[in-house]
C-alpha cells in the first residue's frame, strides 16, 4: 500500500474529521484528499511522472505535510528535504536524487532562489505560499492513478566520508512500520498525535499509523517547550514523539507539575541514548507512558521497541536493568549481533547489530557500491554495537561509523572534520562524540594547528556553522600542539576520547 492509503482509510472513518491542525489552518481529511489530488493533477500537468522524484523543503506545516500525498497519488517518490541542514548540502541533495520538482515554504525563498540555477533537472518550483492557485490553473490534464514503485520515499543521510546517501524506502517498508507501530504501543480510541519534532524525520513517518485510525495530527511550527505543554492538554493528545534533548527541558520546565498529561497513552522517545536517570524521572513527571523505539533511516524507526508496560517489573516497580537497553526486537524484523567475519555471536556477546525483513530499505539510490556493503552476509549492518541479553532485550554499547547522535540527529565526523580543514589555520583535526546530558551525545572536536595560527574556539565553531549548519558545528574545541597517531600517521580518535574522558 503507498503512502495515500493512509490518509485515504482515515478519510474513510469521517471525512469532515480533523486531519491536520496547525496555528492558523485546520485541513479536515477530505480537505487534505481533494488537495492531494489536485496536487498530483497539476504534477502530470507540468510533466512529472510516476517515479519521479518531487521534494518538499519546509518546516513543520499542515499544507506542506498534506501535498506528500499529492506526490504519492502522483506515483512520484517524496524526497524530504531538512531545511536546517546548510544551502549546499540541500543543493547536492536535489541533484543527487535527481528532484525535478521541489515544493517549499515562503522561509526558504531565498535559498531556493539561491540553489535553484545550479540544478538544471529542477524543472518545477512551487511556493507553498501559491500552491492553491498553481493546482488551480490546471487545463484538466487527467492522470493515471498509478500504484507506488517499490520506493515512495528517499531520505538522504551523511556517509562516513562526508558524501550524502539516499535511503530508499518502498511501500512495503513503510507498511511494515505502521504495522509494528500499531501492534507494539497502546492505541484506545482516535488518536491525537502531536508534531513538534521535525516531520521530515520521525515524526513524520509516525503519522502514518496515526491517520490509519483516523487520528488527528496537530503540528507545531517550531519548538517550543511551553507551547508543546500547553498544547497536550488543550488538544488532549494521546500520541507524541520527542528527542531525549528536549524531554530533558520538559522535565526541568517549572510548567510541567501544573499541566494535565492524562490523556497520553505513549509518549515515544528515540533518536539519540537516553540517560536511564532522567528516564525514571520522565516515568514519574510524565507518567507510565513513556515508549522507546530504536530505528535508523535505513530501518526506520521500529527495529526494537521498549512499549510503556515493558519499563515495569510485574510487580509495578520500575524496571532499572531495562532502561538502559533499546527494548527488544520487533515481531516482524529478525536482530542479530555479528562480527567482521559474518558470524552471529551468542548471547551477551558484542558485536554489530545486523537486521532483515521488509523494514530494511530497498537500498541506496544510485549507490550501489555502498547498498552491498550495507548487506553483506544476507543482513542489513546498522553500523552499531551490541549485545542482546538473556531475556532478549538489545542493548546498543557503540556506534561502528563514528556517528554522532546529537539531539536526535545524525552527525558524522568525518564531515566536520572536512569543515575544519577547510578553514586555514587548521592542521589536523578528529572529532569525536562525548556523552551529554541535554544533548545525548555532544560534538568535540580536538584541533591541531599550523605554526603561528591565532584561530581561537569561537572562530572555528563559527567557520563551521557557515559551512556545514549549527546542528553539526561542535559543542566545544579543544585545540592541542598534536594529536594521537597511529603508526601511519591516522588521527586515532579512540585515544582522544579515552583522553577527553579522563581529563
């Protein structure tokens, strides 16, 4: 089943009930139906066809949301775009997953404008802003409503050398998602899911499950601690999702005493470690209702899961050992721990994490290189360390690749590391994840530079951010005479953490 089969089931449960809520617009489900099919109407009209790949840049917007079932209904591949990632990662992003349409929010003209004479196969241009009369304008150009190709979405992902990937995800794995999402977290009734944390990553792909049951999705354009709380208890929300970083605000916030949370049912939390100290605290300031899931773009999501009853002994008390752990493997996904030789190791033995079943992607687009080496031994390898225990509960000790998780998203070293080098009083340089307790996990980078340089902290994190964007400029720079080598003379960045870590 492709994307539009979700919204459409939910239009089937009540047409005229709230789909998508946002500050200054409500689109009711046949509200969000009839655009979808103008949308995708207006795509044949300018050309696009089944397959091809259509972009959306925005931030969290109920119009912009409900035009990815336009490019569904087209049979066209949505590609989310993160409008928080640097203007020529975007740009590389549209070209290298070959977008020949690209929607976007009225905040991002100014990029679009930017990026746009560099890709010529960006046939079409959208702001959101004209959208109603651009599907308006249409001459009745009639489409055929072509069922998905295998891939309904592209999500696009660092490397370990810096240079993006796209994820393919086809029908079958987002249905396969939804699926687990359904059977593994408690829903009573029409839920009520809110949307603070960006749709263009988890919380878009869990709106899905919830539009299966006719549910109502209230967005939030931007975060906001306050708000958010304010808003679970005027919408009475069932369903959210939100990084460990900004739980941890929730918990500190002097409103959060005050404000009714009787109506969660879940309140998932993913995408980066979280501190098991804070967790018991969530499950006593929050509630009972707290749900873990453990996914990758790659897997989304739903690899294992830690449901709300399971953080409980069957005595009502909480469960300690369990909270360090990512919950244990999904009905319908198969979790191994293998080593570099492709054997799978027995119980408590570390090694990496391997996964199979339709939640894995169909591959990376036009890289077929990088899929093979994703799959070798007949598993997905996620690039993480672990072990699963006695009672079959994973727990994730690494991350093989160097990636860093920092409020709940994915940053890779290597890629900072080139946006260091880039500037010109650096020498050498490694960058490394340290635990955080607001961020999960913190960007340091450990700086050498040349003879006679003056670049201080502030300038280097600045130098960063211009390249690169804030979310993946380091936390801190440490700049040292030299750095710790191999005999080769590669930076060896397990020592500059063992250092760091008992400084």
């Amino acid at each position: 089943m492709g994307l539009t089969a979700y919204l459409d089931k939910g239009a089937s449960l009540g047409g005229d009930a709230p789909c998508l809520v946002g500050d200054a617009l409500t689109l009711t489900y046949d509200d969000v139906v009839e655009h979808s099919h103008a949308v995708a109407a207006a795509l044949a009209r300018e050309g696009v066809r089944a397959g091809d790949k259509v972009a959306v840049l925005s931030g969290n917007d109920p119009l912009a949301f409900a035009t990815v079932f336009g490019i569904a209904r087209r049979g066209a591949v949505w590609v989310p775009i993160n409008p928080r990632n640097a203007a020529a990662e975007n740009r590389e992003l549209l070209e290298l997953f070959d977008c020949v349409a690209l929607f976007h929010s009225p905040a991002y003209a100014d990029l679009v404008a930017d990026i746009a004479p560099r890709l010529p196969g960006l046939r079409t241009i959208v702001p959101l802003a004209d959208i109603v009369a651009w599907t308006a304008a249409g001459d009745g150009t009639e489409y055929d409503a072509t069922p998905p190709d295998d891939t309904v979405m592209i999500v696009g992902t660092g490397g370990t050398t810096g240079r993006p990937k796209g994820v393919q995800l086809g029908d079958r794995t987002i249905e396969t998602m939804t699926a687990i999402v359904l059977m593994s977290y408690p829903f009573r009734g029409r839920p009520v899911y809110l949307a603070m944390a960006p749709l263009t990553h988890a919380a878009g792909v869990l709106c899905f499950p919830v539009m299966a049951l006719g549910g109502r999705i209230v967005v939030m354009p931007a975060p906001d601690t306050t708000a958010f709380l304010a808003n679970v208890a005027a919408h009475r929300v069932t369903h959210t999702f939100l990084p460990p970083t900004v739980i941890y605000q929730l918990l500190d916030h002097p409103d959060l005493p005050g404000t009714d949370l009787s109506s969660l049912q879940c309140f998932w939390y993913g995408a980066a470690p979280m501190s098991p100290t804070r967790l018991e605290q969530a499950l006593t300031a929050i509630g009972p209702v707290m749900g873990q899931l453990f996914g990758q773009s790659e897997a989304p999501m739903m690899i294992s899961t830690l449901p709300p009853a399971e953080h409980f002994a069957l005595d009502g008390t909480v469960a300690h050992e369990r909270l360090a752990s990512a919950g244990r493997p999904t009905p319908l996904v198969t979790v191994g721990i293998m080593d570099g030789e492709g054997r799978l190791l027995a119980t408590g033995e570390r090694g990496e994490i391997v996964v199979r079943g339709s939640l894995v992607m169909t591959g990376y687009y036009g890289n077929p290189e990088a899929t093979a080496e994703a799959s070798r031994f007949g598993w997905h390898h996620t690039g993480d360390i672990g072990y699963l225990d006695a009672d079959g509960y994973l727990f994730i000790v690494d991350r093989a690749k160097d990636m860093i998780i920092t409020g709940g998203f994915n940053v890779y070293s290597a890629e900072v590391e080139q946006a260091l080098m880039a500037h010109p009083d650096v020498r050498d340089c490694g960058v490394v994840g340290l635990p955080d307790d607001k961020w999960g996990e913190r960007v340091v980078a450990v700086v050498q530079l040349h003879p006679d340089s003056t670049a201080d902290e502030a300038e280097l994190i600045t130098a960063v951010k211009a390249r690169i964007g804030s979310v993946k400029a380091p936390k801190q720079v440490l700049i040292w005479p030299d750095l710790p080598r191999s005999t080769v003379g590669k930076v060896l960045k397990t020592a500059i953490k063992d250092q760091l870590r008992s400084a």
